[in-house]
C-alpha cells in the first residue's frame, strides 16, 4: 500500500499553512472537509477542474499539513488536520472557514451566473 | 500629493489577503503594525532588505486590503485596516498575528544563530 508524505506536525509553516489556503478551490476543499468532518473521497468534491489539477490541489494542501490523504483500496480519502492546525494556529482555521463559508455563497452565486 | 490605490472593504478578497498574508517577510510587517496599533513609517520597521523589495511587500499589503499607506510630508506611513478586516473576516487577523509572534521567537532564534 502506497503511503503519502505528510510533514509531522512540527514541520508544519505558517506561511505554506496561508499558502495554501490563499486559493478558491483549496479553500472550497477545506470547507467541504471541514463539514464532513472525516474522511472524504476526492470523488465525493466536486472541483469542476481536471483530475490533474485536483490532484494538485489536494498535495498542496497535504504537503502544507492541512489535510491528511490515505490510500484504502482504490480510493484516496481526505481529512482535515484539525487538531494539529488547531494546537499550532489556534483560530486560524475557524475563521478562515467562516470566512470562506460567508463568501461562498456570494462565489457559486457569480459562478451560477456566469 | 500622491494618493495610494486601496482595495474599498468590499473588493477585499479572502483569498488575496491569505496570499499577502503567506510570507515571512509581511508577516513582520503585519506583526509589527499590530503591536504599534497607528502610524508607522516604513523607515521603523527593519525588514534586513533592499529598500525596492521592502516596497514591494508594502505593495501587496497595501493592494490586498491589509494595510493603508498614506503619504505625510516625505514620509510614508503605514497601518492596519484592522476594522475592515475584522469585519469581513472575524478572527483571521488575531489568529495568524498570534501565530505568527509565537513563532517569531523561533526565527528570530535562527536567524541570530545564521
């Protein structure tokens, strides 16, 4: 069974944290975590990107330590870090998922239209 | 006198300010107006950088909403859009200037150990 590198949680950067965040749909994939609240098929997150450029978002966010990706059979399932990023960044997370949550409806609203 | 563009409160971008947010060097800058809570010149805050790449990192402050800049006299003085940002986005600015003090005794310690 393959498994994916994930840096330990001391590892983890501020600044690859807010990196990776600073993008529509990493942050759309973290809000979609965050609700599911455990693991999550990349299937199941509907980008309307490439399976290519999905596939880069996701290790963006896993090699910043955002999301933790495990193989099980065929499929990659996803799920939040949340206590790692919680006990390093306290709030950081909740209030960018708040925020991003606000602007979410304002985002499919202009894509809806568009 | 020259008057600098500033994004209004509505055209603040989360994704803009994660992505100004995500550097080292304006994450200084962003610490270092929070703690002087006004005005502070460019010239006050040590960036160890040339003067153009220190202005450049003013720029993408100033262009993402995180900070004004306003000119008096020859100087140009900085401070944080506070107000705005903690109304469009609770809790994000607290959280990573926290963040970010914690772990600027880290890279303090390894830059003065370089």
């Amino acid at each position: 069974m393959r498994v994916l590198d994930h840096p330990r949680p001391e590892d983890i950067r501020l600044e690859a944290v807010l990196h990776a965040l600073a993008d529509p749909m990493r942050l759309e994939v973290v809000r979609f975590l965050a609700q599911a609240g455990g693991e999550v098929a990349c299937s199941e997150i509907d980008l309307a990107v490439s399976k290519s450029t999905g596939t880069h978002h996701y290790r963006v966010l896993r090699e910043a330590g955002i999301i933790n990706q495990v193989y099980r059979g065929t499929a990659k399932l996803n799920s939040l870090r949340r206590e790692d990023l919680d006990a390093l960044f306290p709030g950081l997370l909740d209030s960018v998922i708040a925020a991003a949550a606000r602007l979410g409806t304002r985002a499919s609203s202009a894509r809806h239209s568009g």
